[in-house]
C-alpha cells in the first residue's frame, strides 16, 4: 500500500480529482492490487455511510419539547407569553371577543378531551371532535391599568404549568376567588360563557387525568394534561382581569 | 442537496407545516414525529448519545420558534435539517469541542478501538462513528451520511474546502480500519 496514492483515493471515489490526476490513480490502482484493495474497502464505506438507517430516540423527546413551547418558545408573535409578563397589562376584552375566544377554547376543549378519551378508549359523545384551532390571540395591552395589575398581582407567581399539582390547585383557587369577588361586575351572558367553557376544560383535565392514571409514563397524555391546565388557568387570568378592569 | 423524505406539494405534511406555522401545536407535533429520527440521528453521530436529545428538544424549539421565517422555497425536510446542521455546530462550538477538531495527529489512528467485523455491522458502524476524532467526525457525518458536498461543509464549518477533503478521507481510513478489522 502506497500512502501518495491512498491519500487520493477520496477525492478519486468523489470525482474530485482533475482528469490527469484520475487517469494516474487509476493507472497506478491497475498494477498495486493492496491499493486496489483500499479503494475496494472505502467504497464500502461509503456505502454504509450513505445507507445508515435514522434511529428514533430512544425516549419520546415531545414532552419537554411541548412543555418549552408553552413557556415561552411562540410560533408567531404573540402566541405564547410567560404569565409573569402579563402582570402590568391592560386587557381589553369585548364580549364578541370574549365569546369569539370562547368558540376557540370550546374546540380546543374538545379537541384535547377526544385526545384523552380516544386514549381510554371511552369516546364521550358529548365532546365535539375538532382539531384543536390556533390559539386564541392575546388581546392587546394598551396601558398598564392599577386596577388590572392588583388583581394580576394575585397570580403574577403562576409562571408555568407544569408545577405541582398543589401549587396549581392554589393558583386556580385564587383565581376563582378573585373572580367570585367581581363576578357582580360582569353581566350574566360573560359569565355564563366563562363558566361553560371553564366546565368544559375541567372535563379535558379531568379525563387526561383518567387516561393518566392508566398509562402514567404516556408523555402524549401529560403534554394534552399540561395544556388543558394552562387553558383554565388563562381563562381565568382572562376573566379575572376582566372582571377587575370593570370595577 | 436533495433530501430523502421531501414531501410533495400539498401533501398532509405541508399542511401541518402550514398549522404549525399558525400556531398549531398538534400539527407541530406531527411533524415532530414524522422527522425526529432523522434529526436525532443527526444530533447522535454528529455529537453523542449523551447530548442528542436535548439537542434534538433544542432544536424543535427553535423550528417551532422558526416557522413564521420558513417560505417553501426548499422542502421543510430540508430547511428542517439544515436548521439541525446549525444548532449542531452552534453547540460544538459553544462547548469548544472542535478546539481539536481539525488535528492531524497521527495518533488519531490509534484512537479506535479494532476489531473483526461482527454480524451487528449497524452497531458497529455507529460505534465507530462515536469513536471518530471530533472533526473527522463532523465531516462524514455530513458528507458521506447527510449528503453535503465540501463547498456547502466549507461554509457551515467555516474552513477551507481542502480541509474537508482531507478529514473526510482521514475518516474513512479510520472507519475501514475498524469495520474490516485490517
């Protein structure tokens, strides 16, 4: 084996070598049969390289993929935004646009319960099957409002989802209770589409909480769990800061 | 470059890509699954095992965070797979792996471990792989298994294009020797 002739055999294989150079390698690969044999050897290589099959993880990936995307990673501008930020803002919402969001929310509702309940394999006809929509636009913040900041002051900690279930559940109390204190100051038809919509998430959560029970390590499931308590908890956000910027 | 798996036009795919784009989740995740072999098999050889899938979260975030920038003027697979490439290479040169990258030691030829080939050649090709000096590594990955060509591997690594003909052919001597035993 010949290394000035090896160390040409790439750029041979590629067609990467000039027509003089070619024609040299080859001439010399015609009388040196262990050089002859290195060609024969990274031909091979190349072979294998270019049929190397793609292996999935060996770990479903979505989970933590989809928990990022909630907290922060937007498909489009607007999209996502980590509660946190939401604090100084000023919503201001209409009651069509309540009610447009509302639509929304009932389809991404039933979208994630027909998710669950095809898991359990226990369809509820009661819940439409949809593909769940895009999400409901965040409504502009024009100014920041006091009053709107008091009452985002009580769940301003909600930074996430995916916390555990007791500091969840608190979060959701004091949400309920902020907006008990100013549901006087809605009309009946704004709290009547508050109160079916948070109805129907609680149905998805409470069946990806079934599904869950039964698969615990099915990530699918935790993902469409993860979602369905960030829809009730910005509901609520949403309907508490509208409650409180009425006052 | 022309990917395996492109998706014709108007195909299901491209209409997830399209939701995704919007804003919708579950048709991300379809896309998710439909590619993520290919990136994390990308992540594996081009890193480690130990780094691929965090890796591979990171770089569906970034897609997902991406897809308002994607016009159809390639094929998603493509665009998806060079984005891939970069957050790749980003994170090689972050963490300062290719400090060596471009060595010549010739001592690198000792560096893998030979022996006879086995009846499990696919393990065998991966390991040896994962045993490749890290720049010879990079290299054929990305041109024997991923297709580049040197001036596309030039650009992205920031080298000269002699630089990449001679890794990669220090790569393949390196790969012979251990999948032939010799």
């Amino acid at each position: 084996m010949h290394q000035e002739w090896t160390d040409q055999l790439s750029d041979y294989l590629d067609g990467e070598l000039s027509a003089d150079e070619r024609d040299a390698v080859e001439a010399h690969l015609r009388t040196c049969a262990p050089c002859a044999a290195v060609l024969d050897d990274l031909k091979r290589v190349v072979a294998r390289a270019a049929t190397a099959a793609a292996r999935p993880p060996d770990a479903d990936l979505w989970a933590g993929i989809a928990a990022r995307i909630e907290t922060g990673g937007a498909a489009s501008p607007g999209r996502v935004m980590p509660f946190g930020r939401r604090e100084a803002r000023r919503f201001t919402f209409t009651l069509p646009q309540l009610a447009a969001a509302a639509a929304l929310l009932i389809a991404v509702s039933g979208g994630l319960a027909w998710n669950a309940a095809e898991r359990i394999g226990a369809a509820d006809p009661s819940v439409s099957v949809a593909q769940p929509p895009q999400t409901p636009q965040t409504a502009d913040a024009d100014a920041a409002s006091p009053a709107a900041a008091t009452g985002a002051a009580e769940f301003a900690r909600v930074e996430n989802v995916g916390m555990a279930d007791a500091q969840y559940d608190a979060a959701v109390a004091d949400l309920e209770k902020a907006l008990k204190d100013g549901r006087g100051r809605l009309d009946a038809s704004t709290i009547a589409i508050v109160e079916h919509n948070l109805q129907i998430i609680d149905q998805a959560i409470n069946q990806a909480r079934d599904a869950l029970a039964g698969d615990p390590a099915n990530s699918y499931l935790s993902s469409h769990l993860v979602e369905a308590r960030r829809r009730k908890l910005d509901l609520l956000r949403r309907a508490t800061a509208l409650a409180t910027e009425t006052n | 470059m022309t990917l395996s798996g492109e998706t014709p036009a108007g195909s299901g795919l491209d209409s997830d890509v399209a939701l995704a784009a919007g804003g919708d989740q579950s048709a991300f995740e379809r896309l998710y699954r439909t590619h993520v072999a290919r990136i994390h098999s990308l992540t594996r050889r081009m890193l480690s095992t130990q780094e691929a899938d965090e890796v591979t979260q990171d770089i569906f975030v970034r897609t997902w965070q991406k897809l308002g920038q994607f016009r159809g003027e390639s094929a998603f697979s493509t665009w998806l797979h060079r984005l891939a490439v970069n957050v790749v290479i980003e994170r090689r040169r972050s963490f300062a792996i290719q400090r060596d990258r471009m060595s010549d030691d010739p001592a690198a030829l000792d560096l893998l471990t030979v022996g006879p080939a086995r009846a499990d050649l696919k393990v065998d090709f991966e390991q040896a792989i994962d045993q490749l000096p890290p720049g010879a590594r990079e290299i054929f990955v990305l041109h024997d298994v991923e297709g580049y060509k040197h001036r596309e591997i030039a650009v992205m690594l920031q080298i000269a294009t002699g630089t990449s003909k001679r890794q990669l052919h220090r790569a393949r001597m390196l790969m012979r020797k251990h999948l032939s035993g010799d």
